[in-house]
C-alpha cells in the first residue's frame, strides 16, 4: 500500500528587510511590500570553495560550458541546444492557469514553469521560454504579480504581461532595471503594443484571448533597446547532472513518490486546491506528468500534455494584502525547499540572498547543491503557512 506522506516544514521565519524575504529564519515576518535590502559584501577569504562539479565528481554538467557543433547546454535545462539559443536570455510570460482560460498555447515549449497562487485562490503561470524561435504565439497573456516580477529578474529574463495589479507592481516593473514588454494598459510607462493582440476563441472571456506574438515581442525588444545576451555576472538557477547520469544516483537513500501533489486533496487555503493539480512520475522515461481538474494539462498546439524532468515545492511565507485579496510572497532570503527528481524526494532549503538578479539555489539537507536531471522543471511556490496541504505518496 502506498504511504501518503504529510511534508512539514522546518522551522522557518523571515529576514528583516527583505521583500518576500521568505523563510529566512529567527525574524518576525515583516511586511513583503518593500524593496530587498543590498546584502553586504562578503569578507575576502583565501579559503577555497568547492564548485558544484567539484562536489560531485565528474557527475554534473561544468560550470564553464563549451560548444560542440554549434551546440552548447542550457542554462535552464542543461540540454544541447543551439549555441545562439543557449547564450540568449529568456522570457518569462504571465500565464493564466483557471479552467476558463484552458487551454493554453505554447506552454509546454518553456524550460522553467513558475507557479504561484494569486487573489481568488487560484494559481497563475510564469513561463520561462528560451527556445521560442518556432512559436507563432504564447497566450493567453495575464496580468502581472510582483512576486513573479522578481523570480524573472533572478533568471535574467524579459518580462511579457497583459496587466498588473498596480498597487504593488506599477514602481517595480517600471524600474531600469526591470526589462519589461507590457501591453499598453494603464501603469505601464514604455508599452509594447506591437506584441500583442486578441485571438478569436468563441465561448471564451475577452480576458482569456489576448495573445503574445513572437515576432511583435522581438520588434518590441528593438526598439526599447533591451539586450539578448546575459550579463556577465549571470548565475545559473540549477546544477544539472552531466550527459548520461541519472541525478537520482546521488540519492539512492532518498524517499521515492510516484504522485505529487502541491495543494493536496483536503481544501483550498493554500491556493492550489481549486482545481487540484498533480504530478505522475512515469519510470519508464523518467519524467513528471501533469494533471489538473481530473484530466491532463495539454498544450492546445498539439494536444500534448504538459511534462517535466523535476518538480519543485519552494515554501514561502505569504501574506494577504488587501481588501482586494491580492498576495504577497517572499522570493528573497531562504526557505524550505523540496526537489522531485528521478522519482526521488531530495529535502532540503532554497537561498537567494544576493538581490534581484540572481535566482533562488536549491540545497540538500547536507548544504549541497542539489543535482537536478537534464529537462524542464516546475517550480511551485507552496505558501509556507497553508504547507500542510502539500502532500506527496
């Protein structure tokens, strides 16, 4: 018989300071609405520091890549991909995800899927596509949460939304730092319009047919001037296993789960519990199936249904801001992390403590960094205080 696990969550508190300063520890929790504080610089040290490579043998993909007939791997997914896709940055695109709106188009192209619940109890999508070249469209778009404004900055990406909640996103995405192509509505400074437009879908809400175009997004990138290279500085958002390695090998005494469930069965405090999402882990190919209202999630352009090399709970404390129910999550500082790979159940935490440009880490319980299989990977923002419903067999 299959053994329903129950995922608790360690001690976790937050960081004075730190917008969405999640689960960092031994602080009250503080109001998420206020920017992240510079962390100080480290002192110099002679002490050397192992990379991740150099912790796990030859088993993980270098952190120096190299190119290999005009291919190089991703940073997003560690596979071979052309070398001017895998040097270019990304874009991260607001995507409804409430049965009204389904189904979705291109989604299932993206490398990274970041969910997260939103007012009204129901999650929305960040889709992070590197590999967009032979798209036409991604849609419908949504509006714009600052939580996900921030989780994009950390992967380097051009931000895409139809909307924003404008109270708590209107400064933020409207910063220099933040490179964004906005449909023209109200709040947004420097519009893209040439991005987007409306799709006939008979049946559907005004709201579920607004569309990013991809030949309109590149126009629009032009023109505001906004680069396809990652800076310099770039840090990776996982440590892949290397070519022919399986990352569960590195965790053979770990739990298995062939189901995840990030809201459970029990309620919808959470957020996830509207439409009950999960994840079948298949053995045969190594890969996390994802189901939702009781059938699958498909892409419309071809019926496929939606499937992923790693599933990710990152736990973070979350408040609710206002009449209007709009959410709050802490994306910055640490929190309890737990990392689905290979049919394995990896515990440990997720770090981000170096601003707004690098992206959350994943570590072991060991303080490792967690190696993650080659493939795509959804990340579901679990809203630390309703954690309970997070369950897994």
């Amino acid at each position: 018989m299959k053994k329903r696990v129950i995922i608790t969550l360690l001690a976790a508190a937050m960081t004075a300071g730190l917008l969405a300063g999640c689960g960092s520890k031994k602080e009250e929790k503080q109001n998420l609405a206020v920017t992240p504080i510079e962390t100080p610089a480290a002192e110099e040290t002679t002490e050397e520091v192992e990379t991740p490579e150099e912790e796990a043998g030859a088993g993980v993909i270098p952190v120096e890549r190299e190119i290999k007939d005009g291919k190089m791997q991703s940073y997003l997914t560690g596979e071979w991909k052309d070398e001017a896709v895998a040097n270019r940055r990304p874009i991260a695109v607001m995507i409804p995800n409430n049965s009204p709106a389904m189904p979705q188009y291109g989604i299932s192209k993206a490398s990274i899927v970041y969910e997260a619940p939103v007012e009204g109890r129901i999650t929305r999508l960040m889709a992070v596509f590197e590999d967009f070249d032979d798209l036409d469209r991604i849609g419908p778009i949504r509006s714009s949460r600052d939580y996900f404004v921030y989780v994009a900055m950390g992967y380097e990406a051009i931000y895409c939304n139809w909307g924003l909640a404008r109270p708590y996103v209107e400064e933020l995405i409207n910063r220099d730092t933040v490179q964004n192509i906005s449909a023209p509505v109200e709040g947004i400074y420097n519009p893209a319009p040439e991005a987007y437009d409306r799709v006939s879908r008979p049946g559907y809400a005004t709201e579920f047919t607004g569309y990013l175009f991809i030949d309109g997004m590149k126009k629009a990138a032009d023109r505001l001037g906004y680069t396809w290279e990652y800076d310099d500085a770039y840090v990776p958002p996982f440590t892949f296993a290397a070519d022919g390695v399986k990352a569960e090998t590195s965790y053979e005494d770990a739990e298995t789960a062939v189901k995840i469930m990030p809201g459970g069965t029990e309620g919808n405090k959470g957020g996830y519990g509207a439409y009950n999402p999960y994840f079948e882990y298949h053995e045969d190919d190594g890969l996390y199936y994802r189901y939702q209202d009781g059938k699958k999630q498909v892409d419309e352009i071809d019926g496929s249904q939606f499937a992923v090399s790693n599933v990710v709970f990152q736990y973070c404390h979350g408040e609710v801001r206002d009449d209007h129910d709009y959410l709050a999550f802490g994306v910055h500082g640490e929190g309890d992390a737990i990392v689905f790979t290979g049919g394995k159940v990896i515990k440990g935490t997720w770090k981000r403590y170096d601003g707004d440009a690098t992206p959350a880490k994943f570590y072991d319980e060991n303080d490792q960094e967690i190696i993650f299989n080659q493939g795509k990977t959804w990340i579901c923002n679990i809203w630390e205080e309703y954690g309970e419903y997070a369950v897994y067999e």
